[in-house]
C-alpha cells in the first residue's frame, strides 16, 4: 500500500504547493506564549514585591511592638507606653515616627486600619473620661488621627475601644496591668467597608438597651441603633444576653 501524501494550501490552488502564509499560524502561537509566559513572570514579580514591602513594614514595627505578618494583614501590638506621652492620651512624638512608617505603607495600598484601644482595670475616678471603655477608645482615636494628619483617608481607619475586657495578662500585677494597657493595630491588605467608631461594652446581668443608651450616650432614642449593631444578642423586649459583650456608638 502506497503512503498518501496530503498537501496543505489555498482552496483551488496547486495541492503541489505549499501555502506560504502558515508560518503565521506558527508566530502568532509562539507570540501567545510569550505573552503569558510573561503575564506571569509580572504577576510573580508583583506578588514578590508585594510581599517585599510587607515585610519592611513588619521589620521596622517590630522593633516597637509584637507583630504577625499573614498574607491578609499586618497585626501588631503596641505598649501604650511606646504609644503615648506620660499620663496623656495624646501620642508621643517618637511614635508619631512609627506613625509615619505606616502611613506610607498604607499610601500604596487601598486597605483598612482597625485600630483598638485596651486598658487595665483599674478604675477611674474623676477626669475627662466615664469610664475605661471611654479612655481606650479616645486612644485608639488619638492614633488614628495622627494617621489622618498624615494623609490617610479617615474613611479608612476604623476605632474601637475594649476597655478592661480583653485582657492579655492579669490585672492583679504592676507588670500585668502595662501589659493590658495597649494599642493593637491591624493593616489589612484590603478594604472592610465603612469607617467605624464604637466601643465594646459587657452588661452585667440582664440590661436594658434604652438604660445603657441614656446612661453612655445621653438619649435613649440612640438605644435603636445599638439594636441595629447587636441583633442576635437582644430579646424583643430590648433585654441584652445575660453577661454579653455588645457594641455601643462612641460618638454617634
């Protein structure tokens, strides 16, 4: 049996002949290719870069506070020492330093900032502030709005105040209560929405939510949007969970 040779080429022409424009087909595949192979190699070098910046950030920060570096955020943890002048809720020049380092960070990218204030539980007698939850959160504030002198969008910075609540060590030791008393930051890579302004608060028993809106905001018609804040965590007759943690406006 003889081998058929088949030849490809124009409709119509010499099957003898071969057509000439087919190494097109062969170039414009190749260039293809080419281009993905280097698609890649920009997403590989972007995500290197990324991740380079990262990691400078998370360098010069640790050298002020305890950091976790993921591949979502940056969180660390500063002592409200390193943070604010002595007795002051206003931050210190050096921190303002740090401030900057951040606010850099943050000019190349579109993410949010959670900043949180903790104190210890030592109560407050008389000053400016009702109470620990007040005076973590105005700190967290004080940081923020260093960041927003330096440039950074107040829409987002989101502020949250814990008061005693979250502790990381006891609060019966000198040594316990600096631990407690803290700024923890969160740089996320991405952006969480709406700038937010509110502290935590834990009732005591079972509290009413027109109560702890006339006691901690002046009005209980703000009582409807802590509702709104906390909707799994309050009966229909407006009655905060026995023992709960709830989120209250700071400045509604």
């Amino acid at each position: 049996m003889k081998n058929k040779t088949v030849h490809y080429g124009r409709i119509g022409s010499d099957p003898s002949e071969e057509d000439s424009n087919l190494w097109l087909l062969c170039y414009s595949s190749m260039m293809t290719l080419l281009m993905v192979f280097f698609l890649i190699l920009y997403a590989l070098s972007y995500n290197a870069q990324i991740k380079l910046v990262d990691h400078i950030l998370a360098k010069k920060l640790e050298r002020f506070g305890e950091i976790i570096l993921t591949a979502n955020k940056i969180d660390v943890t500063f002592s409200q020492d390193i943070v604010f002048e002595k007795a002051s809720p206003e931050v210190s020049n050096s921190f303002k330093g740090v401030l900057t380092d951040v606010s850099d960070y943050l000019k190349g990218n579109a993410g949010t900032v959670v900043i949180s204030g903790h104190a210890d539980s030592t109560p407050l007698i008389g000053g400016k502030y009702k109470d620990n939850w007040y005076l973590s959160a105005e700190r967290g504030w004080s940081v923020a709005s260093e960041l927003i002198n330096q440039g950074i969008d107040p829409k987002r910075l989101q502020i949250r105040g814990y008061g005693e609540f979250k502790p990381v060590a006891s609060n019966e030791t000198e040594a316990g209560r600096a631990k407690n008393r803290r700024i923890e930051m969160s740089i996320h890579k991405i952006k969480m929405g709406k700038a937010e302004k509110f502290i935590y608060y834990k009732t005591q028993g079972k509290e009413n939510i027109s109560r702890i809106a006339k006691k901690y905001l002046g009005d209980e018609s703000y009582s409807e949007r802590i509702r709104t804040l906390n909707p799994d965590k309050i009966d229909d007759h407006g009655t905060v969970l026995e023992n709960t943690e709830i989120l209250i406006p700071f400045e509604p």
